[in-house]
C-alpha cells in the first residue's frame, strides 16, 4: 500500500500540529506505522490521499450512521448556506433541534445545545452539582466523558477509590472530586454511596461503553444505578454522545427503558458536523443560566450549519426505521464469525473485536487483551482495505451506506488473518 503523500503530510504536520495529529487516537501509536491522511469520503469508503480506498468503520467515530455525504445532510448544508453559517443569536431551527430531541428522548424535557461531547459532559456535571449542592461524582473505569478536568481519572482495583488524574495539568483537586469504580458493578456503587454519604451529586455513565471497546450494561446493571441515584438523592447522568441515536432512535434509554436525570448527546445530532447537547428535566435544567444561578454559554452554539445538518439526520432516522433494522442485520453478520482467541461484544451497529479468549464486561477485563496482536489484524485490515478503529479499546461502526457486499469483504478479509497465523 501506497503511503508516500501520507507520510510526507505526516511530517509537515508534526511541525505545527502535536504529533502532528488533533486527536490523540488518529496517531497510530498503539496499532504502528503513520495515520493516513484522507482525502474524500463517499458512502461507506474513506479514500486517502495516496489515492488508497477503505471500507471506513469509524464513520468519523460514530457520526456518520448513514455514511459519507448522504443527500438528506448535504442537502441541508448547502441550502443553509444561503442564510448565514453564524448569528451568535436565537433562530428558529434551535427550537426544531431540542423539539426533536425532546420528542426523541422524553427524559429531556428541556435541551442546551452546545459545540462538542466534552463540553456536554462537563456543562451537565456542573448542573447536577448546582441542583443538588454536593461535589463529588460517580465514574466508571473505562468510560469516557471528554477531556473534562474532575473527568480525567485513572480508577484504581480498589472498590469506590477516589481517583487520580491521568494527565497532566489536571490539579489533584478537581481529581480527588471524582469516584471511579467498576463498569457493571453495582456493588461498587452501593459502596460509594454508603461510603460518601450525602456528597455524591452524580452517577455519570455510558449506558453502553464505547470507549474501551463496546461493552454492554450487564442484565439489571442501568436499573440498579437508576435505583441507588434515586435512593441517595443523586442525578443519574447518561452520556450518549456516542451510543445516542446510534443503538437506537432517541438512544440507550429508548433501547434499555431507563430514564436517566440528565443525558449528555452528540455526534449523530450534528449530522456529521460539530454540535452537542445536554438536558433533563425542567426542575433541574431552569437551574441554567440565564433563568438560573449555574452559568454555561457558548459563541457557536446552535449555529444553523451544525443544527440543520442535524436536524436532517434526525428526520431521515425517524422516517426510516429500516435504518435500524438494515444495522442490526448487517453488524449481526459482520459479527458472526467466531475467530480464535477472540472474543466479539456488540450492541446494534457498535461492535469491537477484542483480542481475548475472556468475555469482557469491564475495563480490566479490557486491559487482558493482546494488544500486540490486535496491531497485527489492524495493519492486515488495513492493507485489505478495511479501515477499523486503530485502538483496541475502541468501539467499532457500521453504517447504512455499508452494504452486504462490503460486509462480506471484510469478514474474508479477517478470515484470511487468521487463516494465516
């Protein structure tokens, strides 16, 4: 495979741009080799800019549930354009937006949009704080809500432990807010509580972790924190920036029946573009500046462009349930292989492949993976044309524009790794 642009684009960037990437993942540290630089996508292809062509499984990391450039979107922007990209003031189509997402996910009753997940998942922290006058808040090990600072926290084998940062230039402060326990363990959780009592303002989850690979609530695992929030007077957050509209139409709390406090959104409302949002009930959410006491703002929030390009995903999704149907069959199919030493989670149309003969229901059972190998069936992906996450604990997207035929390629593809080993 043809790198050569790639690489000469690789080392022009490093000069100006960290590593030369402006997101950590899409270095390839972890899997080998220089990130590709893409030129184009159509459909369910990335095309780079050494002129290779990949069937593409991140769909921009989850976004692009109906693929690269669909008309609905592009329809949308380019008739937009025609007014204006940005007023810094109220429009109509904001309103249109929140009805959505409200009618969407009754849990929202009322919805601020904002400019990316990170900023959703820290605005409703900051909320639940305020509401309810207490500090510390609830994580999981492995999920990830942003580069949030209090959020950023390495979690310990201990049960209910108060965290430490995982970066630099995180204070020890904003950490020591932060509990980190198990992904599945209501044990843990219970614990916490009884060990922070009356301080614990949040409980703040992926309903469906994506961000150690996909791995699903555990049978009872979301009721049980909907119980214990409730019990102790604490919000339950639900972060679906990546799962939202994506395991289905208005989320993991439509697909699971749980009605969370708050739910930070992302990614698939924007249509591809950058736009986010966070909300709850009305009791908490008049607690938001300008009507309350907690302030949060934003110069591009609801900006047209992002809003109309959402607001055509959203339409279309809601018009064709197909949609979900067409994802469930096709990543049940790319999912069906049973490969050694490996252990395949999925929910809907997120999927990881993780290189473990264990089930793998949290983050150290995550961390039991063989990376190396994993790298070994990136890189042969890759030079089969099949464009994975370049992280082992990622999650995995299949999106409408992937059909049977790209489905089939890609199992051959993998097939013949492990044929080879």
């Amino acid at each position: 495979m043809n790198k050569t642009r790639s690489s000469s684009l690789l080392e022009r960037a490093r000069q100006v741009i960290p590593g030369g990437v402006n997101s950590p993942v899409r270095s390839f540290r972890s899997v080998g080799g220089g990130p590709l630089f893409i030129k184009k996508g159509e459909g369910c292809r990335m095309i780079d800019e050494d002129g290779n062509s990949f069937i593409d499984y991140i769909g921009s990391w989850g976004p692009l549930i109906l693929g690269h450039r669909p008309k609905c979107v592009i329809d949308a922007i380019q008739a937009v354009l025609e007014i204006g990209t940005s007023f810094g003031a109220p429009t109509e189509r904001e309103i249109i937006l929140a009805e959505a997402i409200r009618d969407a996910a009754p849990s929202m009753e009322m919805v601020r949009l904002v400019n990316s997940g990170t900023e959703a998942a820290m605005s409703a922290l900051r909320v639940a704080r305020g509401f309810t006058g207490r500090d510390l808040c609830i994580k999981f090990e492995g999920c990830y809500h942003g580069h949030v600072d209090s959020l950023l926290v390495k979690a310990g084998s201990g049960l209910a432990t108060l965290g430490l940062s995982d970066s630099a230039g995180v204070p020890a402060a904003f950490a020591a807010t932060t509990i980190s326990v198990p992904f599945n363990d209501l044990l843990a959780v219970e614990q916490a509580f009884e060990n922070h009592a009356g301080k614990i303002a949040s409980v703040m989850v992926e309903p469906v972790a994506g961000n150690m690979g996909c791995i699903p609530p555990a049978t009872g695992f979301l009721e049980g924190l909907r119980s214990l929030c409730t019990k102790h007077g604490a919000l339950l957050i639900f972060d679906e920036v990546m799962c939202g509209f994506r395991v289905a139409y208005g989320g993991a709390q439509t697909l699971y029946g749980v009605k969370p406090d708050m739910t930070a959104f992302g990614k698939i409302i924007g249509g591809g573009l950058p736009i986010a949002a966070y909300g709850g009930s009305a009791e908490v959410m008049n607690y938001v500046a300008p009507v309350g006491p907690i302030y949060q703002a934003g110069t591009l929030s609801g900006n047209p462009l992002a809003v109309s390009a959402g607001l055509a995903m959203l339409k279309y999704l809601k018009e064709h349930p197909e949609v979900y149907t067409a994802l469930e069959e096709r990543t049940a199919k790319l999912c069906s292989d049973h490969f050694p030493g490996v252990t395949i989670n999925r929910v809907g149309s997120m999927f990881t492949f993780f290189f473990t003969t264990e089930p793998v229901f949290d983050y150290e059972s995550a961390k039991k993976c063989d990376t190396a190998r994993f790298a070994r069936f990136f890189t042969h992906m890759l030079e089969h044309g099949v464009y994975l996450a370049p992280s082992q604990f990622e999650a995995g997207f299949v999106g409408y524009a992937h059909q049977d035929a790209d489905i089939e390629a890609t199992r051959a593809a993998a097939r013949q790794f492990f044929e080879a080993e």
